[in-house]
C-alpha cells in the first residue's frame, strides 16, 4: 500500500509503532533465550498473524491463544504447537479434538475432573491418542500469576514472581516425587515476564502476551517505561465548551473500551504529551477531556487537532478495532486484521 | 439456515429474541405516529439492515446514525433520509459531502463556526446546494437529553423529558421571533421516548435507539420492564473454586464489555433466573461469579451449565459481537451482522 502520514488516518484509529512492536519482541525473546526457557508468546492481545510472527522471532511455532477462534485462525495460517491456554469449555471438546487431528501440536488445559471424562468421549484419530491405559496423559502444568497486576513497581513484581515460581516449582517437586517426572512448568504475565527472577530459568515455558504492545496500565505495574509502549489511539478535536472547559474528541469507549476508568489520574487514557488533561468521560463515540488545573487554552487544541491517547489496557483497546494501522519512520506502512469470535 | 436451539451455541453468544425486538419497535412507532412525531431511530445500538428495517416500520427511511461507517452502510443497503447525528468531524467532511450527492437526503450537525466553514470549502455536486447567498441552511435543532441517563423511575424521567422539551421549544420561539421559521426541533433519548410528556407532540423529531435491545440500565433508570429486554449473552460454567466460594464462566469482558461496572447490586450483568448470584468480576474471557450471600450450591451450576446474562449496556455489549444470533420460540432462525468502524 502506498504510505501516508497517520495524521491523514480516519480518527478514532489505533496505530502500532512497528519498530516499537519488534524491539519488545526481541526483548522478550533473547530474555528467555539467555534463561534457557521456551517463550510461547501470548496471541490475545492482538490477534493478528503479523504480530505472531514477530513474536515467535518468524518461526510461527509455540503460542498461546485465549479463544479457539483463535486456534483455529493461527492454525490456518500455518502455526503450529498451540496451547489454547483457556480451562476448555464443554462445547468445544469436538473443535478442539479436530484441531488436534490437523496440528502436530495442540494442548489444551483443564482443571475439573468433568473436563477430563469429557475429553475421554472423544478419542483422536490419526494413530494420535492422548490417552494412557488408564487416562489422560499430563504434559504440563500452567499458572498465570495474574496478581502481578496489582504491583507497583519491579522490586513488587519481582516478589510475585518470586512466589508464583517457588510455588510451582516445589509443586513440580512434589509430582517428580510421586513418580511424575515428564510435566513441564510453565508460569507467565506480562509484568513478571519483563523482570523475571533467576529461579524462573527452571521452568519449562513462560506465556506473557500484552508486552508485544505495553499500556499505561504496565507502566503504572512498573513493567515497562513511556517509550516502549507500542500503540496509541488517535483522535481530532470536534468541540469546544468553554463553559464547561472542557473539548470534545471524536474518541468514545467504541474506540478506546471503558476498561481501567478510574485508575489513571489522567483518566480513562494517558493523552501523550499533554501531562494537565484529563479523559475525563466517554460515551459511545464522544470522549470529554479537560484540565487537570487551570483553564484549558483552546488556542493549543483548535477544532480538528489530533490527540494521541496511550490506552490504559492494550488488550481491551485492540479489541475494540477491526484495523490496526502500522506505522514506521512517521509513515503508514502496514493494515493488520484481527480475528474474533470465540 | 437450519433452525436450533440457542443453547446448542457456542459460548459466550449474543442472542436477539426477535419478537421482543419487534414489540419495541412497533410500540415506539405506535407511540410517536399518536403523538404525530417524526419517529427517526438511531441506529448505533445493533447496527444491523435488519434491525433497521424493523425499527423504520419497513420504510428504511429517516434514521439516525453515530458513524460515517454506519452511514455509508445504510447507505449501501437502500436506506435514505439519513442524519449523522455527531458533531461532524473536519476529516470527513469530503465523506460526507459524497454521501450528501448520492443519497436524497443525509444531515450533518454542526455545532461550531470552524465546522461551518469547512462545510462552505466543499459545495455540492449535482444541482444540491446546503447554501444560500449568505451561508449554510440551518435545517434543524438537534439536542440529545442525556440527563435522562441519571433518572431513576418514570416520573424522574418525565421530569427532564419535560425539561428539555420546554428548553428547546423556547428556543424555537425565540427562532421565529428572529425571522427563522423553517428549521424542525428534535430531541430523545431512549428514557424519554419510552415515558414522552404531551408537550414532546410539538416537535417534529426523536431519535430513541437504546430502545430496540432495552438493557439492566434501562430496566434501572426506569425506562422499560424486564420482559421487554430483548438481547442477552449466553455464557457457560467452565469452573468450580469452592474455597473461593466462586463459579468460573466464560463470558468475559470480550463478551460482555466492562461497562456500567458497579451500577448494579449483582456487579456487570442480571443473571436471570439466579437474583443471589453476582458476577464480581472479568478478564478478558473469564467471568467470576458468586453468591450474593451464603454458599454456592454447585450442584445447581454443574460445569458446562449455561447462564444467561442481562447486559448493563447494550450497546457496549452488542459492540464485542461480530455476529447476532437471533431467536424465535426457542429457535435460532437467523444471523445478523453489525457494521463497524467510523
């Protein structure tokens, strides 16, 4: 496609710095590398075969997905040893058994005995079987150690990790010592994944997944700085209210998501640039902003001026797009399509 | 397509139960053609053709719209007489202007001197001319109560429907006093077309939406009942912590949306039939849900059970959903597919 300036985009429109997406993946990759741990990069975050390719450094081997839309799409375009990282839902045993048949991998999880007898209805074809004599054969253990997200800072996160990899591994101790010595150990979130302790190279595998893109939400966990984060919504001043001094931007919760209100003091988005104003409030397509002291100058942000709002939650944003507009050295170089669906 | 039963889909689904749609619709038809009032529904809540079609009475004329995406697909699909009911956005006026020559009749709102201005850069092909000699043809007041969003119950609602109503027909006087007779008045809001004061006959237009789906807000302002919600997400029991004293279900924020969280006693959604269940909390695929007060009996809730969730917010919640499964005595019997994107 030919290249334009972003600031030509249609707004609200979410936009990937590519350069920024292929440094955080590198990052994470030679992280892991030099730990001696597989990475299996989470797909959730962004859905797209682009953003998975880079992640897994081109292989487009070892990922974890949160939907089996998802397996299904990355199965289609050619990846292959796919966790879906999800306790399998009933509906899907036959789906998920199918995409077992196609893939040389594909793991599923489950955490119920229920699960389990389900998963014995329906055996595999294709000289595959997943089955022992006498049941399910365990490949792995998996933790999320989702409390990383109520840390504030590395040394915080660090001692989550700390515990979350203890806990496992003494767990891994325990199965080894009952006659269980194959299962791998796998822990993983994006905020212990970005400062991991030493303990962690003796895990088989880690799955973080929002690092690809960052978010205000993890510079505020401590787990990367301003100028990692990936992606920006950009949105054009349509109103001015001086009695209310307050602007109206042409971004609601259609294109941002209402995840995180509430938890930044600028609101529900960090407006990049502008460290005194506040999102204050969305509709559906409509986002108010005004200061956070003083009396906006509406001479800075005339009618049609772009803002540049760094998302609170990376994940919920992207959802919230059909397109992503990529850009690199200030030009438009790149559409990527999401799936979605369950 | 072949019929089936709701609960034979895949989780977490948004299902349509068509015949309460169709009951909205020709109750707020029914409501304004008494009242003598232009009906012009908005369309952002589903952004379907077919709900378009129930919601005009068949006509595909005289709709409301929150996009130019939205727009351009009524567009498409044979609908006129559109108003882009957003203050319009400098990027689109061209978009817009190209709307204006094909259709007979699409609006724009303006509500700064910026905006008109740019208007006056792009004239009309075809012989169509929005200007006069001295500027543009003002058509129409617009004015949106979105005040009626904090009612509690019909006579608060009736209150600000009251207010607004008097506001802009004062307005309107003051209009003609100054020699402008022609432009049409137009208010709504879902609260108050479902409530409407008898001085709402003297507009010429409303504009409802929220209306065709209703919602747990709308059940909580006042606006509607329980049996007239028309929409909810069918979601699945994948998990069981009784030392949390919790269900594990498959509807997360992906599904469902994050808003109006804490705007009801039982958290993100109704979930009906089961009033001491709450659901606390989401990621972004995972909902939690536990007992208002007491024990979970898991027995009632065993793994793979469905649940019915009543969306705080419609819109939000429709937003997530690339398709709508629609229902009809008991029976899926069709798919709907929302446009996206601005």
């Amino acid at each position: 496609m030919a290249s334009f300036e972003p600031n030509d985009l249609c707004t609200p429109v979410f936009i990937v710095d590519l350069q920024k997406v292929k440094q955080n993946a590198q990052a994470m990759l030679e992280r892991f590398q030099q730990m001696g741990v597989q990475l299996r990069p989470h797909m959730k975050t962004h859905k797209t075969v682009e953003c998975g390719e880079i992640m897994t450094g081109g292989s487009r081997r070892c990922i974890a997905v949160s939907t089996l839309a998802e397996a299904a799409f990355y199965a289609e375009h050619g990846f292959d040893d796919i966790l879906y990282a999800y306790p399998i839902p009933l509906d899907k045993v036959e789906r998920c058994a199918q995409l077992s048949e196609e893939l040389v991998l594909f793991h599923v999880l489950i955490d119920s005995r229920v699960a389990l007898q389900q998963l014995r209805t329906r055996p595999l074809k294709g000289g595959k079987d997943i089955f022992q004599s006498e049941g399910v054969e365990l490949t792995g253990i998996y933790v999320h150690c989702g409390n990383t997200y109520s840390c504030s800072g590395e040394e915080h996160i660090k001692a989550i990790a700390q515990k979350t990899t203890t806990f496992i591994l003494h767990f891994m101790e325990k199965m080894k010592a009952a006659g269980m010595d194959g299962p791998k150990s796998s822990i993983g979130s994006t905020p212990s994944c970005s400062h991991p302790v030493q303990d962690m190279a003796q895990l088989s595998e880690v799955h973080p997944g929002n690092y690809i893109f960052y978010d205000a939400q993890q510079m505020k966990i401590g787990s990367c700085k301003l100028e990692q984060v990936a992606v920006r919504v950009l949105t054009r001043v349509i109103g001015h209210y001086p009695s209310r001094n307050q602007l109206l931007v042409d971004c609601g919760w259609a294109g941002l998501s209402h995840d995180g209100g509430g938890c930044l003091p600028t609101g529900y988005a960090i407006i990049e640039g502008h460290p005194n104003l506040r999102l204050l409030s969305m509709t559906q397509e409509h986002g108010r902003v005004e200061p956070i002291s003083g009396n906006l100058d509406y001479k800075k942000f005339p009618i049609g001026a772009m803002l540049c709002l760094i998302p609170y939650h990376a994940c919920a944003t992207a959802m919230m797009h059909a397109i992503f507009f990529v850009h690199s050295e200030g030009k438009v170089v790149d559409k990527w399509t999401p799936t979605r669906g369950w």
